[in-house]
C-alpha cells in the first residue's frame, strides 16, 4: 500500500521550522535568487544583526590578537601620523592651523580619518577573506563587510578619548557644539561602508584591486584637509572641494570640537549628499553581484 507524504516547498530555514511544527511531515527548501533584489535587503540584514554583531567582535579579537601592545594600536596609529605631520607641515613649511595648536589641530582630523580609513581597507578585503564561509551558507553577504565597518568603532572610541586628555592639555573646553559628533561619525560611517562596499564587490571579481587599496587610502588623506585647513582652498572651489565626503567630516570635527573653522554649510552639505549617493550606488553595486560571490571567491 503506497503511502502519501505531506510536503511543502519552502524557501528558507525559518519557513522550514514553521511548516514542520504546523504538522507538515517534510519541508523541501528552495532557495531562489531574487529578480530584484532590494537595495540594502535591511529586513533580511536586521534578522541576521545577531550574526553582524558576532562577525564585528571576531574582527576587534583577531585584530590585537597575540600582538605586543594590544588596544594601543589604536592611539599610536593617529599619535605618530600627528608627529610627522606636526613636523614636516606644521614646523617646517608653517601650514596654518585657524588658530589651534597644530598637533590638536591635526588629531582632531586623524580621530574620524582613522575610522574611515581602516572601514575602507579593512572592508575591501572582508569577502575574499571570508570566502570559505561565503560558499559554506547563505546570509546576506553585505554583512560581513557591514560588520568591518562597524569594528572600527572601537578604535574611533578610544582616539577620541585621547583627543579629549590632549583638549584638557591644551586648555581646549568644550562647547555645545559637540552635539554634532553623533551625525558627523554617522555621515563617516557611511562614507566608509559606501566605499568599502563598492571596492568588496569590485574585489571579488578582480583582484588587483587590493593591490591599489595603499595607494587609494594615501591619496584620499592628502586630498581630505587633514594636514591642512580647507580655509587654504578659495570659494566657490571649497563647495566643490566637498564632493569628498570626508572632507565635511574632518572639518566638521575641528568645528566641533576646537571651534575652529565655520559651523556647516554648503560644503558639509555636498560631502553629506556625495556620501549617501555613494553609499546607495555601492550598495545597489554589491546587490546585483552577491549571487555571484559564492561562485568567483
């Protein structure tokens, strides 16, 4: 006697769970690749925040993982960068600070470059690294690179703490104006996910392009006013100048915190605006490649 068996076709692991306790006696799961996928996937991403939270704490573990100093690296990164600066273009060619002491003034622009700086690399390298989880199970891939991003927090937290002792050294006080933090590291947060989304995604197919990462992050410093005060760039070139999200940021930060510069206008505005394009068309870009990471890493 032929026996009938009660199955539905699913498309995931949680509709499989939930057929089989409402009495179903298989669960085939199909999976599918979406005609159009949305932009951010941000339902699916939010079901998985467990995982990018996981990912994100295994990055800051292996990062000072086995290493001499530890969380120090952290602050001696930015410290260094500030001395050589402070020598070369604040001691021998005499660039101008707006009226801040130059080592202050450089930190407070290394503080938020040191955090994009390391989301952008860092993540840019995120899938080819993470390859063999990659083609092992299904989650959303934007993730990984998402959880990278997110890692470096810890070291913006800790440069800023520092930056706060150098402030109280210099006898630098704080103003209301440092409300602005919170949307400033979210408008770097985003200009770093933005870029890094695009160089992951253009990683995975071609990979010489961690090999111009060094390069890329070297020349994106000297062209954002780290070392320099975009006073020193004429109007109506200091909007233009803007189209670098990081270059509202970093002025931004000075503003804030050192009350140096003027508050945000047209440039902050066209670096916001530039990041938010970028970060919507990397993550359009990375959307339309996922379905083929697992097949090309």
């Amino acid at each position: 006697m032929a026996t009938t068996t009660n199955t539905l076709p699913v498309r995931g692991p949680r509709e499989g769970a939930a057929a089989l306790e409402q009495g179903w006696d298989e669960a085939v799961v199909r999976i599918e690749a979406g005609r159009k996928p949305p932009l951010l996937g941000l339902g699916e991403l939010w079901e998985y925040r467990e995982l990018v939270y996981f990912l994100a704490w295994r990055d800051i573990k292996v990062r000072y993982k086995q290493t001499f100093f530890g969380a120090a690296w952290a602050v001696m990164q930015p410290v260094l960068t500030m001395l050589v600066f402070s020598l070369f273009f604040g001691k021998l060619a005499g660039v101008p600070s707006d009226g801040a002491a130059y080592p202050l003034f450089t930190f407070a622009a290394l503080v938020p470059w040191g955090f994009f700086s390391y989301g952008l690399t860092q993540s840019a390298n995120s899938l080819v690294a993470g390859s063999n989880v990659i083609k092992k199970v299904y989650f959303p891939r934007i993730a990984i690179p998402l959880a990278t991003v997110l890692s470096g927090a810890v070291d913006f937290v800790l440069a800023l703490a520092l930056l706060g002792v150098m402030m109280a050294a210099y006898g630098a006080p704080l103003s209301a104006k440092a409300l602005w933090l919170p949307a400033l590291f979210l408008l770097a947060f985003i200009a770093s996910l933005g870029a890094g989304l695009w160089l992951a995604a253009l990683n995975v197919h071609y990979r010489d392009v961690r090999y111009t990462l060094p390069f890329l992050a070297q020349l994106w410093l000297f062209a954002t006013p780290v070392a320099y005060p975009s006073s020193m760039i004429p109007e109506p070139w200091r909007t233009v100048y803007g189209l670098n999200p990081m270059a509202g940021v970093v002025e931004g930060f000075r503003w804030a915190l050192l009350g140096t510069g003027s508050p945000p206008g047209p440039m902050a505005a066209v670096s916001a605006l530039a990041a938010i394009l970028a970060a919507a068309g990397g993550a359009a870009y990375f959307r339309r490649m996922e379905r083929t990471f697992a097949d090309v890493v």
